[in-house]
C-alpha cells in the first residue's frame, strides 16, 4: 500500500493497484462488497482472454480502486451517501445536485487513484 496525501482520517492506506492490494482493502473497507469484486474480476478476465487485451482488466483496477478511495475516506464515502440517498428524490433541483455531488465524488476519487 502506498502513502499519499492526508485528507483527514483514512481507514486504510491507498493500496497498489494489483488485485490482491485492492482485495485486502476492501476486506477492511467494504467486506460485503468481496463477491461483488470477484464476480466483476472472473468478468474482466474472461473478456480481456475473449478479446485479447488488457482493457477489461484495466477497467476493473480503477473501477474498484475508485470506490476503495470512496470507502477509505469517510469524508468522500459520506458525500457518496448523501448524494446517492437524494438521486431520486421527489424535488428535481435536489434530486440534479445529488447527481451533481455523485459525480464530483467518482471524480475526485478517480483523480486520487491515478495521481
């Protein structure tokens, strides 16, 4: 796992990307999520065999290291929370910001994971 940046208490350190760094972190960070992962990595790694390339593989990295940054940091994993508890809620102008908000949450983890 790799030091970065503070952005107040993280529950684990950012982890490499190779999929058993990302696998350990969300053991600690999302448990329930572990089948999830490995269904999506047994689908990348099919795909990326079918259609010789490492792109599904890829995906699958940033994908999970994403939302391992979301759920390391309590500060992003709340604002993912709200902003999903208000996508469909009744009041347009609330339910826009709330995908708004969702969307600055992926990006700013994105931009986390890839330096």
């Amino acid at each position: 796992m790799s030091t970065q940046a503070d952005h107040g208490h993280e529950l684990v350190p950012r982890p490499q990307h190779t999929p058993e760094a990302l696998r350990a972190a969300l053991a600690v960070v999302d448990p329930g999520r572990l089948g999830e992962m490995q269904a999506m990595k047994d689908e990348a790694f099919a795909k990326a065999v079918e259609w010789q390339s490492l792109s599904p593989v890829q995906s699958w990295v940033l994908t999970w290291a994403r939302d391992i940054e979301i759920a390391r940091r309590p500060d992003l994993s709340a604002r993912h929370a709200r902003a999903k508890g208000n996508l469909e809620d009744e009041d347009p102008v609330t339910a826009r910001e709330a995908l708004r908000e969702l969307s600055a949450v992926l990006d700013e983890a994105m931009k986390a994971v890839r330096g």
